[in-house]
C-alpha cells in the first residue's frame, strides 16, 4: 500500500472517530445541569465539528475522485419527485426526516445495526 493510501486511511479513521466524538458530546449537552458546563461541552462540540471539516479539507487535497462527490449537487434530493412516490402530499414544505438518535457513518451509509 503506498503513502497516500495510508494516510487516506487514517484521515477516514480520524474523520469517524470525530463524528463518534461529536455523537457523544451532543449526547452529553442535554445532561449538564448548570450553563457554565453546557457552554463547556458546546465549545468541545464545536471543535470536533472543525477537526471533521479539517479532515474532509486534507481528504478532498489527497483524493480527487472524494473531491468531486463533495463538491456535486445533492443529485439524490432531485432523484424522485412527490409524484412518483405513493402516499407523498405535495406541499411547499419537504417532508421532515427523523435523523437517527445519532449519525454515524454506519447510520450515513444506511447500515442497519445488528
């Protein structure tokens, strides 16, 4: 396995450790009892959220074909219209999604839990 490989490697394993991080301190935000620690845990949450945006920077210099999924349009949001989806009202609005308890990169990738 060559250099760039590698570190492309580590860098997906940094950027899943930081959203796993990021998952856990969200969890920890609604627990603190006093607003001096709830402001704590937010700035340590914001950090996290700047290493995933650092990673993803390093991932897109290292990896082209990244670099050009990240930068194209969100192409699944224009896939299906509310017509060729039974049981879709159309409305102004989008339909609210229920995100999962907390998103992983299983959870990213629809991978259902064992």
């Amino acid at each position: 396995m060559d250099d760039k490989i590698s570190d492309l490697m580590l860098l997906r394993d940094i950027l899943a450790r930081e959203v796993n991080t990021i998952n856990n301190y969200q969890s920890l935000l609604p627990q603190a009892t006093t607003s001096e620690v709830a402001t704590f845990i937010s700035h340590i949450l914001e950090e996290e959220k700047e290493h995933v945006a650092e990673a993803l920077n390093l991932i897109k210099e290292m990896d082209p074909n990244q670099a050009a999924l990240l930068a194209r349009d969100n192409h699944w949001k224009h896939e299906t219209s509310s017509t060729e989806t039974p049981g879709l009202e159309t409305s102004s609005q989008p339909p609210r999604v229920e995100p999962p308890q907390a998103w992983t990169v299983g959870s990213l990738r629809n991978e259902k839990k064992p």
